[in-house]
C-alpha cells in the first residue's frame, strides 16, 4: 500500500500554540514512516522554522520576510502553486489563516486534497476574511476543529457545501509532563505558600484580572494564598498595576516565561485559566496531566471531557474566589480533582493523536 504523501502549510513557524502542535507532529510522523511529508512555511520566518530545518526537516517557504503574507501577493500564490506542482502531495494540510488563504487559492486546479485546520473559534473581525473562509469553503474537501466550539463556529459561519468535518481534539506529551522533575516552592521564592498558577500570554481575552480582583477575598480564607502568573503579553503593566491598586502585589509573582512550566504545575496548589475564549486550552490539559486541580472559565472547550475532573464557573472574580478556595481548603476535593484530571488527560497523547490524524487522512483518500 502506498504511503500518503502530506505537505502541512502554515503562515509563519516561530514559538506558539498552532507552531508547537506542528512541530510535534512533525517528529512523530519523522519516526512513525507511515507518511511522506513536506512542509511549507509561507513566510519563511520564525524560530522553529530554522530550529527544525537545522534537525534536517524538509522546510521550504515562499520567501524570506512576512510581505509574503500580503493578501494580495500573487507572487506567494504562484510560489506555492510551483511548489506544490514539484512536491505532487495527496493531501495539503493548512493551518493558520493565511496559510488556509493561500494554501487554498493555491490549491484551486490541483486533483490533491485540502483539509483546513481550525483552531479559533472566534469569527473573524475583517469582512475581507470572513468572505474569503466562506468562499474558500467551496475548494476545502475537510475541515478538522479542535473543538465542539470551534466546530459549531465553522459550521454556522463556513461549511455551506457540507464537506467533511471532524473535531481532532489537540494532545499533549503525556511522557514530558511526567518525567518532569517537579521543583520546589523555595525555587520560586514562595515557600511554605499555596500557589495558584495560570499559564498563558498576558493579553486581554485571558481574563487574568479577574484572578488579581478574587485575590482579597481569596486571602481572608487563605492567607497564605500566592498567584504565580507564567507568561508574557502587552497586558502585563496593566496586570501589575492592578494588583497594586488591589493591594495584594507581594501575593502576586510575574514570573514571565519559564522552560520549566510542567516541573512548576507539578507543585501547583490549583490551575486557574479564567479565558474569555479558547481554541481549545492546552494549558489546562498540561495542568490536568501534572495532576492540579483546576478552576477553569464556562468559555474553555475543555469542558467538553473534563467537566468532573476541574472546577469550571462564569467568569466572575467573587465565584472564582469562592471555587479556588473550595480546593485550597478542602483537602479531599483536591486530591479527588486531581487524580481524575491525570486518568482524562491520560487519553489525550500525542500517540492517539496520530492514529486518528491517520485515519482522517486515510478516510479522505481511501489509502
């Protein structure tokens, strides 16, 4: 039987969300050998573009500066059209807006197959994108969604032609959560503390104020109570000046970004991610992997498996306040929370991820 062959597209390759899921995958299929792949990064920029290329990946692009991304660069589309003429795939594999925009003008007239790859489940704000998802609709032959939220988005808003569309929930590394050696709380200068962590860029869609704002009330039931924030973002000054207009900024670490996020959770007292939206919400999910209970926002699709293994509430400070405290103090809740959160997040690893990306694509060209 013969091996699909798969080019992944995608817009810009740095350090991120959508970037990092690539990358995985990229390894695992490298080892696995049940299918060829190329990958295309439009713009030819980015860190893990030249992280991976230097490993020996196949990473090719339409240029080398992020004017490649210009809506109306047709030189990107006849760029991608040569290159996908030379590299002859079965199926083109999108993820990003613009690579979803490109890869898919691109792909018009070519007998492979295109499956885009949502992630966000926000419409987009631009008339211009909006029209160009609904119209290039038309020339996608599947949508994969991380979610049942993302899902219902693309088939309200995009999927008019009824092509093929399931939800391929995102993975962790379940092996790197747990060969993680956890830290110490006098590592991060909060000894003896019961720590609430987020992990996450400090923008607004985040919510982390609302975690700042329940620190008061937190702190009259817990007085040893300490917010450890991971992440960077535009936000932060504004995150640091409300915690000291709340007068709880010594209870309040910024700790920035940290390559050691799974040794941290592993020593978390509760996870809270309080967004006002996700795609899906991995971070939760690493959480559940290093077994913290967690205090997650009604808006995270998480909730779609792990309503009896987390706390989730409205995106209210005084109801967030009220479910951190429910686990700091009580001791059986915690420990309940956390073993359930391991046995879920145990079903969503890398290698199930595979198989059922296999046989999406299986399905789609009937190898």
């Amino acid at each position: 039987m013969r091996k699909p062959n798969v080019v992944f597209i995608i817009a810009d390759f740095d350090f991120g969300g959508i970037e990092n899921i690539l990358s995985e995958i990229l390894i695992r299929l490298k080892s696995d050998k049940d299918i060829d792949f190329n990958v295309i990064n439009i713009s030819g920029k980015g860190r893990m573009h030249e992280k991976l290329k230097a490993e020996g990946y196949n990473i090719l692009s339409c240029g080398s500066s992020k004017d490649t991304l210009k809506k109306f660069n047709f030189k990107t589309v006849n760029k991608l059209r040569k290159l996908l003429n030379e590299l002859k795939p079965d199926i083109v594999h999108t993820s990003q807006y613009k690579a979803d925009y490109f890869g898919r003008i691109a792909s018009i007239g070519f007998p492979h197959k295109v499956i885009t790859h949502i992630h966000n489940p926000t419409i987009q704000k631009k008339f211009f994108r909006r029209l160009t998802n609904r119209l290039l609709a038309h020339v996608t032959d599947a949508f994969i969604s991380v979610s049942d939220i993302v899902y219902d988005m693309v088939e309200a808003n995009f999927n008019k032609s009824d092509k093929p569309h399931v939800v391929l929930h995102n993975f962790i590394d379940i092996t790197k959560v747990e060969t993680a050696a956890p830290c110490t709380k006098n590592d991060l200068g909060v000894a003896d503390k019961k720590l609430i962590v987020s992990v996450g860029r400090l923008v607004k869609e985040k919510n982390l104020e609302l975690i700042i704002k329940a620190l008061p009330e937190i702190l009259k039931y817990v007085p040893d109570a300490h917010y450890f924030c991971i992440g960077e973002g535009g936000n932060k000054r504004t995150l640091q000046n409300l915690a000291s207009e709340e007068g709880v900024i010594e209870h309040v670490t910024f700790a920035g970004y940290k390559d050691n996020v799974y040794s941290i959770l592993k020593i978390a007292d509760v996870f809270c991610m309080p967004s006002a939206f996700e795609g899906f919400g991995i971070a939760h999910l690493e959480a559940m992997a290093a077994g913290v209970p967690s205090v997650v926002s009604d808006a995270v699709p998480t909730k779609e498996f792990a309503s009896e293994a987390s706390l989730f509430c409205v995106n209210d400070e005084q109801i967030i306040a009220s479910q951190i405290v429910k686990i700091l103090t009580d001791r059986k809740l915690s420990e309940e929370l956390g073993y359930k959160s391991k046995m879920i997040s145990a079903e969503f690893s890398i290698e199930n991820y595979i198989s059922k990306l296999k046989s999406i694509y299986s399905n789609l060209c009937n190898f």
